[in-house]
C-alpha cells in the first residue's frame, strides 16, 4: 500500500515539477553524477511488468508470490513507479521496443563484464570473453576522473560483485572499490546502505556508482517474483538517492541521475528469461549455461536507460529500425552530464547519447 501511495503521489507532483526541470541548462561548475546499474534486468519487465506466462508457471513463480505479483507489479509503473516518473519531470526512461525505441550492447558477448567494460570505458573490448578475475587493461571514465583536476579522490564505486575491483582496476586507477562486503546484511542490502552513508557523509564525492545485483541473481535462479522483488527495491533506492541529492545544497541542481544495466536476458518463451548470453559466448563456454543453445540467448543484447538532471532534455523518438543507441554511448555521457570533453577521454568512444546533444 505504501509503494502504491509513493507511486500516485509522484505522478501527481510530476506535472508540476516539470516546467521547473525542462527549463533546465546546461551544467554549470561542479557538476556531479550519481550512475547506478542494475545487473541482468530486462527491458520487458521495465516497460511491461510482469509477464504474464512467467507468473503463472509455479517453476518460477511460487504460489504464494502468485497474488502479489498480479495486483503491485503487473505494469512497468507498477514494478519501477520513480524510473517511470523522470518523463513526466523532464527525465527520460528510453529503450521500450514495444513503442519503438531500440538500446543495446555492442559487445560481442552480452554478459557481465564485456558490458560494464563496455558502459565505463565507452568501447567494446572483443578480448574480454569471461566474466574472470583479470585486471581491466582499459580505462574506465571514473578512473579517468580520478586523476583530473576537481575530480581526484571524489569518486567512488559499490558494488554487489568481486569482480568489480578488477573491471574499475582499482589498483591503477586509485578509485574506491568495495566489491562485495562481508556482513550480516545480505549483500545488495549493504552496498545500498554504504552508498547512502557515503553520499549523506562525503560533501567533497562527486560522483558515485553503485552497481546493484540481485535481479541477476534472482534470475539465473529462475525465481521471477524474487527478481521483480528486487526491481522494485531498486527502484525505491535509486529514489531515495534522488531525494537525498535533492535534500543537499551540495548535490542540489547540479547533480545528474543515470540508471541502466549491464545486458539484458533472453526474450524466448520459458526458462529462457533465465539466461543470457550471444552465440560467440555459448560456445567459448557451453557448460556455464542450463540450457543448450547455440544460437545465443535472443534479446540479451538489448538495454534500456534512464537519467534525470542539469541539461537532460528529451530527444525525437528514434524509429528502431534506423537507429538504434548503444551502451558504447553510457560514458561519454556521463562525461558530458559533468561538463567535462568526452573526446579528451577517448575520441574513438561512442559520442553523447542524444539526451545530452549539444554538450
């Protein structure tokens, strides 16, 4: 009852918060950037909420989840009501293929790390083939960050994942990495609260990443109530960071609000939903999946996106079959959001993501 009345107060306040955020300009001095991933999370479940046929088989489904599930989460809104609240206050939540808008990977492998490589270095790296513990020969933007003026000692990453410490390479690049934090707490639950402390605590941060990763956990599992469980939480999370930022004359006005995820899941009917993975990847390591196809995972190539900020604007909505955005694009953006030249990074990373054009 709560999240529905969080939910109704929002689209009832947006209308009004609206022409205040679509004056917006462009970034001014000491911009900051609160980025946060959701791992493994379909578009579908995004834009449609629940499927219908994955509620109603008890393999992923359990009963007693059957009810909840069909009256709270049966639409996106219903699932993520803030994501699906920027529109309407000058944000924008792209990548619904049912209305036309197209977001993917262009890594060859649409899996874990080739796509956080990919998000934070702004290029695919083909020589990234497994999710192993290996040191990240690229750079990252927060890493680039790190050693910039204004920006060196103010960036900060928490994740729900060891392998984290190796793709940021915090051994070179000198940003904080917590990885995954031992605890009483399950994990995701800690790094959400670490996150909040640090964003309550450091006045001086000025950017932030937090990479959430239950909904791939739940997933892989085949538990379906549990991975939208989880949306849900993250959505009332990424709220609060939002709130908090706002509630900050440190964060206030200058802050922009990524969110998007790493690859997407397999779009077939049945346990497909539970994996994902191209057809290059099935066969580098066909016993790392539960099901057998050599085709690949169809549809884990496609993402979504979402920010809200200083110079977010929407753009003209992208027909998909001539254009289609790229994760390739998520860096440069970021870097734009900041105010600082994307090309100086890497000139060869894909450009701005066209809700920042002009930047």
């Amino acid at each position: 009852m709560n999240r529905l009345l969080m939910a109704l107060a929002l689209l009832l306040l947006a209308p009004a918060m609206a022409p205040a955020m679509a004056r917006a300009e462009a970034p001014t001095a000491d911009q900051r950037l609160i980025l946060v991933t959701m791992d493994g999370t379909r578009w579908q479940e995004v834009f449609r909420g629940a499927d219908k046929a994955l509620v109603a088989e008890p393999k992923f489904t359990h009963p007693d989840w059957k009810e909840t599930v069909e009256k709270a989460w049966d639409t996106g809104p219903g699932v993520m009501p803030f994501l699906h609240s920027l529109p309407a206050q000058g944000g924008v939540l792209h990548g619904n293929r049912d209305t036309g808008q197209c977001m993917r990977v262009t890594n060859p492998m649409w899996f874990s790390y080739p796509g956080y490589n990919e998000l934070l270095t702004g290029r695919p790296d083909p020589a990234i083939t497994t999710n192993d513990k290996t040191w990240n020969r690229n750079t990252t933007f927060l890493e680039w960050l790190n050693r910039r003026p204004g920006f060196a000692g103010k960036v900060r990453m928490y994740g729900t994942w060891d392998v984290f410490p190796y793709i940021i390479n915090d051994k070179r690049s000198g940003v904080p990495v917590n990885g995954e934090a031992p605890g009483a707490l399950p994990t995701e639950t800690r790094t959400m609260r670490m996150a909040q402390d640090a964003l309550r605590s450091a006045a001086d941060m000025r950017v932030l990443y937090v990479a959430l990763g239950d909904t791939d956990e739940f997933a892989h599992e085949g538990d379906y109530a549990q991975y939208l469980a989880s949306m849900n939480r993250d959505d009332d999370f990424i709220a609060e960071l939002w709130r908090m930022a706002q509630a900050d004359p440190a964060w206030r006005g200058r802050t922009t609000l990524m969110v998007t995820t790493d690859h997407g899941r397999g779009a077939r009917p049945g346990a497909y939903w539970t994996e994902h993975g191209s057809a290059a990847a099935w066969k580098l390591a066909p016993q790392d999946y539960t099901i057998a196809d050599p085709e690949g995972f169809t549809g884990s190539d496609a993402i979504w996106f979402a920010a809200i900020g200083p110079g977010v604007h929407p753009a003209p909505q992208l027909p998909l079959k001539t254009a289609c955005l790229t994760q390739s694009q998520i860096a440069a953006s970021a870097l734009a959001a900041l105010g600082e030249d994307w090309r100086a990074f890497d000139a060869g990373a894909g450009a701005p993501l066209p809700f920042f054009a002009g930047r």
